[in-house]
C-alpha cells in the first residue's frame, strides 16, 4: 500500500468523527437558542399550553439530550432534516432546491479567482520589484482590506445602476437563458471573489518567487531553456503546491461569504435561506442550511487533499 493510499484512508476515517462533531455542535447551538420550535410552530396562533406540551411530547422535544441527539443523527442519515415551522415543507426540499445556486456562486466564484490570482501572482513573481510587482502589490493589498459586501454594494452602483450593463439583482436560470444566468451572476461572482483572489494573488507570488531562485531554475535558462518553458512546465507545477492547500480554506471563505452576496443581490440560494428562517424564527431550516454548508466544506477540502496528495511529487514517488 502506497503512502498516498494510507495518508488518503486516513483522511477520509477522520471525516467521521469530524461529521459528528459538527452536527454536535450545531444541535447543542440550535437546542440551547432561545428559540422555541412549538412556539414557531404555533406562531400567531396563541396556542394554550396544553397544545405546546403535547406538540414538544410528538417531536421528542422533552427526551434527553443525549436521546434527541441519537435520533437527530439518524434522521439526518435517512435524509430527514426536519419541518419547517413556516412553510410545513420538508427542510431537506428547501435546501436541495437553494443548494445548486448557491453552488453555482460559489464554483463561479472559485474559478475568477483562480484565474485572476494565476495571472497577477506568477506576473508579480517574474517581475518582481519592478513596476508590474508594485502595481500587483497595491492591486492585492487593496483587494484584501476590501470586503465582499462593501465590493457588492459598489458594484450595483456604478455597474448595474449607473452604467446599466447588468441587473441590480434576481437570478435567471441558466436552463432559460444563459446569457441571462451570466449577467446576474457575474457581479455576485466578482463580488465574492476578488477578496479571495487578492489573497492568493499574495501566495502565490511568493511561492513563484520562491521557486525561481532555486538552482535548478538558473541551470535550465542557462541550458538554453526557453524561461516560458520552465516557468510553464516546472516552476508552477512545484510552486502551487503549498497555494492548493490554501486554497481549500478559501473554499470556505466562499461559502460563507455566500449568505452576505445572496442577500445583497436577492439570490434564492443557501445563504438566503438562513437569513430568512433566522429572521422568521425557523430553527429547522437554520440547523439544516448550516450542517449542510459544513458538511459541503469539509468534502472540498477532502478533495483539495486528495488533489494535493496526486500533484506533490514527493508523495508520489513514496511507497
């Protein structure tokens, strides 16, 4: 057995543990809430307290914790989240219904600052300490002190409002018209982003500047190797391998930020989702929209790993 193989079994036998814990964590949250799930049920209703006994006595809410716990996991493992107390829908319904917008953002998101941070880190790198590295260095500082929603708000100004080329919000899907679905999800993509790109921008101009300083880079340009050549085929194969570690914390980053941009642009997605059922008092869809994002986190930064451990040739030459 190879040791990717032991290192990748062992990753994924900590997911377990790690699962459980998360959803711990938010069960104990959401249980010890001041938020009541038989008053949000009965919410305007004025129920008498025999009512809220006998539904707290259905739902299990007056078993132990320990008990509840047990049975929350295993509805969450047949795929039950829950009811919402607003809408009397099945959560899993609401969030498998949010969840590929959401998704969308985030992906979208990803791929802008990948490749904005590519292009400005590895031009920084190569011409490091002359202007092209100064104007990335201000670009990237200023990139990072912006946050998100701040980014979104100017955006809707001067792109949507002023200048009209896209909308200031809503969401077209991309089965109707996908010019539509890029024109209302650009600036929340670009909005959410660009942060993360700023940030990368920075690791990877150092790890590119790290790179060509190694001997083997100066023996190849010296060979006679065009420096398009090594850069392309042998600096940025070993020079992105500490930023794709990074990079799955960004991920995170992304998923969060979500719930800010979905709101700001009125996307149906996760993050709207939670902020409405928190505002409406839905303790159900809350619980449901956060184990799922957290769960969606740790599987990305799984695959991050695995893709860490395929790309890393001292891993790969390791048996």
């Amino acid at each position: 057995m190879t040791a990717i193989l032991r290192i990748l079994l062992r990753r994924i036998a900590l997911l377990v543990p790690l699962l459980l814990g998360i959803v711990l964590f938010v069960f104990l949250v959401m249980r010890f809430s001041d938020v009541d799930p038989a008053s949000a049920f009965f919410q305007g209703a004025n129920p008498t307290p025999e009512q809220l006994h006998q539904f707290r006595e259905e739902n299990g809410l007056l078993d132990p914790l320990p008990v509840r716990y047990v049975d929350f996991v295993g509805d969450l493992l047949h795929g039950d989240m829950g009811i919402s107390v607003l809408t009397r829908s099945e959560v899993v319904d609401q969030v498998t219904t949010a969840l590929p917008l959401t998704m969308q953002l985030t992906f979208l998101g990803l791929g802008i600052a990948v490749v904005v941070s590519l292009l400005l880190g590895v031009t920084a790198a190569i011409y490091r300490d002359r202007l092209p590295d100064q104007i990335v260095r201000v670009v990237s500082l200023t990139g990072v002190a912006a946050p998100g929603f701040w980014l979104a708000l100017l955006m809707i100004q001067y792109l949507a409002v002023d200048l009209g080329w896209f909308p200031t919000g809503g969401y077209i899907n991309p089965n109707d018209s996908f010019t539509g679905w890029l024109k209302t999800m650009t600036l929340p993509a670009l909005a959410l982003s660009l942060p993360v790109a700023a940030q990368m921008t920075r690791i990877i101009r150092t790890a590119v500047v790290e790179e060509l300083d190694k001997d083997y880079v100066r023996t190849a340009i010296g060979s006679g190797l065009p420096p398009v050549v090594v850069v392309g085929r042998n600096v940025l194969r070993n020079a992105l391998i500490n930023p794709l570690t990074v990079l799955g914390l960004r991920v995170g980053y992304l998923l969060g930020g979500a719930v800010v941009i979905e709101t700001i642009f009125s996307l149906p997605g996760m993050g709207k989702l939670m902020i409405d059922a928190v505002k409406n008092g839905d303790p159900a869809v809350v619980q449901g929209v956060v184990i799922t994002t957290a769960v969606g986190f740790v599987v990305v930064n799984l695959v991050i790993d695995i893709l860490y451990l395929l790309v890393n040739p001292r891993l790969r030459g390791t048996s």
